[in-house]
C-alpha cells in the first residue's frame, strides 16, 4: 500500500511539473525562451527551447513509466477470514428470507 501511494505521489509531482512546462512553452519561439533574446547570455534562446522540449518529454516518459509501474504495486483485494467483507456477508446470508407470495397483486380496500 506504501509503494502505491508513493508512486501515486510521483504521478501527481510529474503531471504538474508538465503542465508548467508546457505552459512556459510557447509554439512560436515565446515563452520563457523570449526572456532569454540577449546574444551574449550563455543560455541562448534556441538552448532554452531545447532544454524545455526535451524535459518534457523526459516527463512525458516518466509519467509513462510511472503509470506502468503502478499496474504493478496496486493493493490487491485479499480478503481474509473474518474480515468485514465476509461478515456482512454471512450476516445477509443468515438474515434472508424469501419473499412469500410476491406474484397476487396488494388487495385494495374500500
């Protein structure tokens, strides 16, 4: 149970972290990549753009993988003896009655 919920963690921390990143991107050459025009920065425009592609689909992968790997540490549904399950089974079971003489229609009164 501890393995999924930290993987269901890691799901939700990479679906933000790509929303973010694809908010700063900006199909046209804008964006965050704009701020960074100045020719002399180390960084330059097209850098950052390629920074920004390839961590997204760094992310994208790792949602991936991510998803996959939570296939796998799912709590499985075992049902123990005696568990709350089972006992309100047995008590449905022991509580039926059949219905008697459900098909005559109610009488009515006059």
């Amino acid at each position: 149970m501890n393995a999924f919920i930290f993987v269901s963690v890691l799901i939700l921390i990479a679906c933000v972290l790509m929303i973010l990143v694809v908010l700063v991107q900006n199909s046209k050459g804008g964006g965050l990549a704009s701020n960074f025009s100045s020719s002399n920065q180390y960084m330059g425009v097209r850098k950052t753009a390629d920074f920004l592609e390839k961590f997204t689909w760094g992310l994208a992968v790792a949602l991936l993988v991510l998803c996959l790997i939570s296939t796998v540490v799912i709590p499985r549904g075992t049902s123990k003896e005696g568990s709350a399950d089972t006992e309100l089974r047995q008590n449905i079971d022991q509580n039926s009655q059949p219905v008697q003489d459900f098909q005559n229609a109610p009488k009515e009164e006059k």
